[in-house]
C-alpha cells in the first residue's frame, strides 16, 4: 500500500502518513464551492425603474458573458420587502464558480469594452452616471461552504 507523506505542523519536521484510503476532504465537514458576490442598493427617490432599466440592460448583458464565459453561474436581483430607514431596496448577487485572478478579470473587462462598443473611459463615465440613480451601501464576497 503506498503512502502520501505531507508535511504537518507549524514547526519542527512532524510527518502525517495518510493512505489512499483516507483524504484531507474527509476531515472536514464541508466542501468550499461557488462564491458570491452581494451588493446592497438604495435607489434614490424617482430612480427606481431608471436603475432596474440599467440593470436589465447592460448589467445583464455583463452578466450574460459571464456566464457564456465561464466565470459566472448565476446571478439574481432581489428586492428588499419593508427595509427600514437606511437599508437597501435591491440586492445584487452573482454566484461566481471560483475565485478570479488579476488577468482573468483583465480580461473579461476588455470583452465587456468589446461588447458594449467603450473604453474603459466610457464606461467609467456611465458608472459615474448611475451615481444619480442609486447609492451602493456594501458589497460583500463570500463563498458557499457545501455540509457533508
């Protein structure tokens, strides 16, 4: 039976023999999966279908290409049932498949550029632009951890 040695502890050479048989995946009761990007909303007064306008364009064309790309599995709107003074209205979530790297993400802003026929200038100035539709409150990243 063959043996997998790793190296194991912070200090010192401390071995740990594992057999084919046992996996570092079955000491956990998780698996990490996808990972999700939330952006919480505040479309300002008279804004609202200005800004779910937006999203249902390019915003979606965006996330369209992610998906056609591979980055992204899904993505969702979610409206805000009775918030309270100060709270987002809308979430934005975008369920990634992983982690990207600075040249993937490179990358895929030249293809949004490419399709949406602009600069990084131009679309600098359209984001600029929806300042006066909505305040963005937080953006948070988090990935799913799948319970065994």
């Amino acid at each position: 039976m063959k043996h997998i040695v790793m190296a194991a502890g912070l200090c010192g050479a401390a071995f740990l023999a594992l057999t084919p048989e046992v996996s570092l995946a079955q000491a956990s009761s998780y698996t990490p999966t996808t990972v999700w990007n939330f952006t919480e909303i505040r479309t300002l007064p008279g804004q609202d279908e200005n800004y779910l306008d937006w999203l249902a364009g390019n915003w979606k064309k965006i996330q369209e290409l992610g998906k056609k790309e591979g980055l992204i599995v899904s993505y969702h709107v979610f409206r805000v049932n009775a918030q309270r003074r100060g709270e987002a209205d809308l979430v934005l979530a975008i369920e990634l498949k992983d982690y990207t790297n600075t040249a993937q993400q490179a990358a895929f802003q030249k293809k949004v550029e490419a399709m949406l026929a602009g600069d990084a200038h131009k679309l600098d100035t359209q984001q600029g632009e929806r300042k006066a539709m909505r305040e963005i409150l937080s953006s948070t990243e988090m990935q799913e951890l799948q319970l065994k």
